[in-house]
C-alpha cells in the first residue's frame, strides 16, 4: 500500500443483503461480511465496502485514502485548511478518520499501523 493513495471506496446502504444481490447478480462482485453493520467487496476493480445505515444517502460514496502515520497525516490535513468530521477510531484490521476539504467533500484516511 501507498502513503496518499485511494485504498478503497465506501458507500452505505440501508440493507446490505439486497444490495450484496445487486451487486452479486450484476456484476460478480464477492463480499466478506464483518459483523451484522458491514460487508467489504472484492473483484470489482477497487475493494470497497458498504455500511448499514438508515442515514439519507448524500454523495453515494466514501473514498478512503491510506497512510501509515494518521497522527500526522490528520495534522497536515488541518494546517492546509481540511476539518475533521469524525475522529480516529479503531476497526478490525486498523484505525480512520474521516475529514472534508476545503469545498466540503467527505473523505477518509486508514492506516493498519496501530
């Protein structure tokens, strides 16, 4: 994995066994299931996942950038003028934040450095 490149793209979804068919029946893709709240996907040219939420769907898609150092990645975000919207929290398999830039998009940095 590289510092500062897109890693893996997010969306959300209200029912994640519908759309797990969806984008089975459709378009092949395969998906790991992590606990009753999200699914990941694979072979479909990016990995990405999907997360149950009964939030309004805004941007349809989270991208979610890597970095080894989130402690200085999030620094450098905010002295170049980014606002953290959610801060650091761990997940299985590693740690994120989530930022917006100055127009306002919503994206994430991960990292599998504890």
């Amino acid at each position: 994995m590289e510092n500062n490149h897109i890693n893996y793209i997010e969306f959300t979804a209200p029912d994640l066994a519908q759309i797990k068919t969806f984008y089975l029946d459709c378009f092949g893709w395969v998906f790991t299931d992590y606990g009753k709240g999200y699914t990941a996907f694979s072979e479909s040219g990016l990995e990405g996942g999907f997360e149950l939420s009964t939030k309004p769907i805004v941007n349809g898609a989270l991208v979610v950038l890597y970095h080894k150092n989130l402690v200085q990645i999030q620094q450098h975000i905010v002295q170049h003028g980014g606002k953290i919207t959610k801060d650091t929290f761990t997940f299985t398999g590693g740690s994120r934040f989530h930022f917006t830039d100055p127009a306002g998009n919503e994206l994430a940095v991960w990292s599998d450095n504890s």
